[in-house]
C-alpha cells in the first residue's frame, strides 16, 4: 500500500487543498485518479441491495408512491426487473467493507485523518436518476466511476424549513444553480457541508460518494460525560447540605444545588486528564458492521506459530482504527470499534503500522512479536475478530 495521490488541479496540492478549500468551497478535480478502475457493475449492486446486512435505498423521482419516494433494503431480486426506464437511482452504503478493490479508493484521501472517514457509497442510476436537490451534514468526493453525470450546485445557506415537507429525503423545493458541471469516467467533485447539489444522470451512471464522518457536539459531550460518570463519579447517592426548617417546604433552596454543581466544576476540571474517550466515540461502528470474535480464540505461541507459517495477516474491513501517542499517564493508545487499548509510550512505529496497512507481514512485525506486550495485544485483537489469516479472509 504505497503513497496513492489524487490528481489535483493545476497550482493545487493537498496543502492548498485543506487550507483553502476543505469544509470551506467546493473543487472540480478532472481525471482525479487517473489509475483507478472502480471495478463494480450495476448488477453486483443489485445483488448488495437484497442482501440484509447491507444498507440501501431506492430512490424513486416519479412512478412511486410519491415524488421522491425513498424505499429502504434489502430488496427482492424481481424488483429490478419491474423498475422504469429512468428517473431513479439505488444507493448502496459502506461497499468498502465488502469489496476490497473499493476499498483502495480510500488510501487516495489518507491526507484526512482515519477517524473522519465514513464509508463509500455507490450509487447506480438509469437515465435521469437523481435522489434530488439537498444538502448533507458532511464532506464528500464524489468520483465519477462509470457514465456521465450532471452537478449542480448553490452555495447559499439552506433553512431547515426550506425542504419540500412530507418526503422521505430533504428535499429542496427552489433550486437554483450557480454552477454546474458535466462529469465525465474518472472526474470528481469534492463539496463541504451543507453545499446545496443536485446530481442528474445523463444515460447509466455509478458514482462513488467517499463520505466523512463528524460527531455532533451533543454526541461529544454526552460521550465525555459518559465515560466521566463511568470513572469518576462516585456511586452513592445525593446527601442534604446541613438543613434548616423552610417556611415553604415546596421551594427549592439554592443551598441544595450547590453539591452538584461542585461535583460538575470538578469533573469540568478534569477534562483533559484522560482523553481516551474521544477514540472511543470517533471508532464507534455501525450497529450491522459488528466484528464476531473467532470461536475458538488462540493462545499466544500458536498465533504466534501461526502467523509465521501464513506469512500475512488481514485487517477485518469492519474494523475501524485509530491511535493515540503520549497520554497524560505515559501510555500509547490503540483505538478499535470504541474500544481502547493501551501499549508503553515507546512502542514507537508499531501503532501507525498497524493502523495503516490492512495487511500485515511477519517479517515486518518480527521484532515486535518478540516482546510480550505486542504479541499479546496482536493475538488478542486475532481473536476477537479484528485480523484475519488468508484462509479466513
């Protein structure tokens, strides 16, 4: 897994590209990777959507129930057959975690933190397909694997109540463009939040959504909270400051708030004292993309035996990993699916290493597997479910 670099447009690199155009304006990027084949037809597609573990979505313009009517998987293989000619569009999410060659569209945009990537979704579309004018929440590149397809876009603020009510999807009602462009096999658009865009097919198109991920600040802090009650808070229950006898004996006195509001200045107080909590939430899975620990887990020296005779061992695509160098308490951390796990600050090129290939070599790793503690987080992650050998994968 060498270096894969995106094809920038003229006077552009990925320095110019995060300073003056990440989450702030969209790019055009023509022939943006110009030795990648997404290799995948509308009928594997199809064939993703019947199945119950994959997310997917129809979406139907005209001819369904109501304009834009958005119909969820997983789907009956005949439906296919009786769909219109044009005007709709189906949607299939995080492909990466099940086809490889999809997969390596993502080592193009290792220039953004891990943690911030979603997933792929591929969109195949008749002639005329769309899912309509909207806006998202979150980055995207949308790469232009197959056909052709037409971008709109606005970059004026969008109001919640600007979307047509009623419908499945945000739909917006006024749409008018102030930039458009046709992209052609190989093109890219790449647009920050909350950009208005409207993508129409023109003939069979499959399009690659390389979609990001940004908890809300509710999430983060109820996250934070949650692992601060976990490890902090004590387990006993609220005691009465010294009480006087009230006239009113309904009202809340002043005096009764301050325990807890001590208690919360306190806890605000250690906030940086352990910041574990932030990998937890930002590795955090979807529910369907669960990693199954192996049945019958193995005892160190056999992994160990084992991974010399394979040679090679395989990241789990469910698994999404991220690290942490230098804690407060001189700890290294390895984030995995909200769980942590702590090495020795002088584990040095271990972690990046492992949380960069998704294919890991013995010999590569040998010095490593000669002392316990990398040994054992290895065979521990192996049986719980995170690596696989190449007759597993």
């Amino acid at each position: 897994m060498g270096m894969h670099l995106l094809n920038f447009p003229k006077n552009i690199d990925t320095d110019k590209f995060l300073t003056n155009y990440w989450q702030k304006k969209p790019l055009l990027f023509r022939q943006a990777l110009p030795d990648f084949k997404c290799h995948i037809e509308a009928d594997e597609l199809a064939g993703m959507a019947c199945d119950e573990e994959i997310e997917s979505r129809l979406v139907l313009e005209k001819h369904g129930a109501t304009p834009w009517e958005a119909r969820y998987g997983p789907f009956a293989e005949s439906l296919f057959a009786e769909l219109p000619e044009s005007h709709w569009t189906l949607l299939v999410q995080d492909v990466d975690k099940y086809i490889p060659e999809v997969a390596e569209l993502l080592d193009y945009f290792r220039f953004i933190p891990d943690w911030r990537l979603d997933d792929i979704m591929i969109s195949y579309a008749v002639d005329q397909g769309s899912v309509g004018p909207h806006t998202d929440d979150y980055d995207v590149f949308l790469l232009q694997a197959k056909g052709c397809r037409r971008w709109k876009i606005h970059t004026r603020a969008v109001d919640e109540n600007d979307y047509i009510p009623g419908l499945d999807l945000r739909i917006l009602p006024q749409f008018e463009a102030e930039q458009e462009w046709l992209l052609e096999e190989g093109d890219m658009l790449y647009l920050p939040p909350n950009v208005a865009h409207w993508g129409i097919a023109e003939g069979e198109a499959i399009t690659c959504s390389v979609g990001f991920r940004a908890p809300t600040w509710q999430d983060i802090a109820s996250s934070w909270f949650e692992s601060w009650i976990e490890q902090q808070l004590p387990k006993q229950r609220y005691r009465d400051p010294a009480l006087k006898p009230q006239i009113a004996p309904a009202e809340i006195k002043p005096v009764a708030l301050e325990g807890f509001k001590a208690k919360l200045q306190s806890c605000l107080d250690r906030l940086d004292r352990d910041e574990r909590w932030f990998g937890r939430l930002v590795t955090e899975t979807k529910p369907h993309l669960q990693v199954i620990p192996v049945e019958q887990p193995l005892t160190e020296q056999t992994f160990l035996n084992r991974f010399r005779e394979q040679a090679i061992i395989h990241r789990n695509s469910h698994s999404r990993m991220a690290f942490s160098r230098y804690e407060k308490d001189g700890l290294d951390t390895l984030y995995i699916n909200g769980n942590s796990y702590t090495l020795p600050s002088s584990s040095g090129e271990f972690l990046p290493v492992i949380t960069h290939y998704r294919d890991l070599h013995f010999g590569y790793l040998q010095e490593w597997l000669e002392q316990p503690e990398y040994l054992s987080l290895l065979c521990r992650l192996y049986n719980e479910g995170h690596f696989l050998f190449s007759d597993e994968h």
